[in-house]
C-alpha cells in the first residue's frame, strides 16, 4: 500500500508517515495487486502515462483516503490501465491545460473509474474513453461518477462530458 499527500516528497518511500508528493510519480510506481490512498488536499499536476497491468486476481486500486476529498487540477491520463479501479477522486480542468480531454483512459481491458468527480472541461472532453494507439480497449465500467459543467472551446463539438471514440475507424 502507498499513500500520496499534496505536502509528501516523492523521493520518500510513499508510506502513510511517508507519502509521495504527487499522483504522477504515486501511480508509476503501482504493479498488480498494490494500492494507493491519494490524500486529501490539491494537486497540481498534468499526468500522462502508459501504466503497468493489474490482474484479474490482484487489481491495481487507486482511490480517496477514507473520509478526504483530493483534488486534482490538471490531467490524468492512463494507457491500458487493465484491471484497475479508480475510485473516489475529484478531477478539475486547469487553466494552463492544452486544448486535450481533462481525464482519458484508452486502451487495457477490466478497468473500472467510480465515485469520482470530473468537471470544468473547455476542451473535446471531461473523460475520454478510446482504444489508444494499439487499438486494444477491452471491457471497462464508468460508474457513480458526476461528469459535469464541460464548456465549448474553439470549435463545434467540444463539449461532451463522455466522449467514447473508437479511432481505430
């Protein structure tokens, strides 16, 4: 188990006495069968990253610490996160992010995002769910999230909450 804190240090050993200091760094490190508590405060982070797998027998979880609401401003995005769950975080579109979806999972098989927040895109997306540059998405589970307050940019059709693209077509 690891845990993830706004005033944590990523050269630290990620425990809770211990956290690291950004989710970015936290869900690199994941391999199947381990978690992570993302603590409550504000992150400022645009991560982008391929993750390694879970298993069906031993997931990867990534959730809120019970009882904390961790905010992240920026981008989280996660190629071929299989079997993973996200659960329980709030995701909020920042005003330096590049014209690109706030949250998009492409790729991987048996993944699952609940219970989370994601709004204030100006962008084509809230969350964005696609098959990814290997045209592999698999099974995946959207559910109990609020996906809201997505804004037009500069374009026609940039304003969905859940965009869900096969771009293998």
């Amino acid at each position: 188990t690891y845990y993830v804190a706004p005033d944590g240090s990523d050269a630290g050993p990620g425990t809770r006495r211990h956290p690291f200091g950004s989710i970015g760094h936290a869900l690199r490190r994941l391999r199947h069968g381990q978690r992570l508590f993302v603590r409550g405060g504000t992150y400022h982070e645009r991560v982008k990253l391929v993750a390694a797998p879970g298993r069906p027998d031993a997931r990867i979880r990534v959730r809120n610490y019970p009882g904390e609401r961790p905010l992240l401003r920026g981008q989280l995005w996660i190629g071929d996160p299989s079997y993973w769950t996200i659960r329980g975080l709030r995701l909020r579109w920042d005003a330096d992010n590049p014209d690109e979806p706030l949250v998009r999972l492409y790729g991987g098989t048996g993944w699952r995002l609940t219970r989370s927040e994601i709004w204030g895109s100006r962008s084509t997306s809230g969350l964005q769910v696609d098959d990814g540059p290997r045209n592999n998405l698999g099974r995946w589970l959207v559910k109990g999230n609020c996906i809201h307050d997505t804004f037009p940019t500069d374009a026609l059709n940039q304003d969905h909450n859940l965009y869900v693209g096969d771009m293998s077509a």
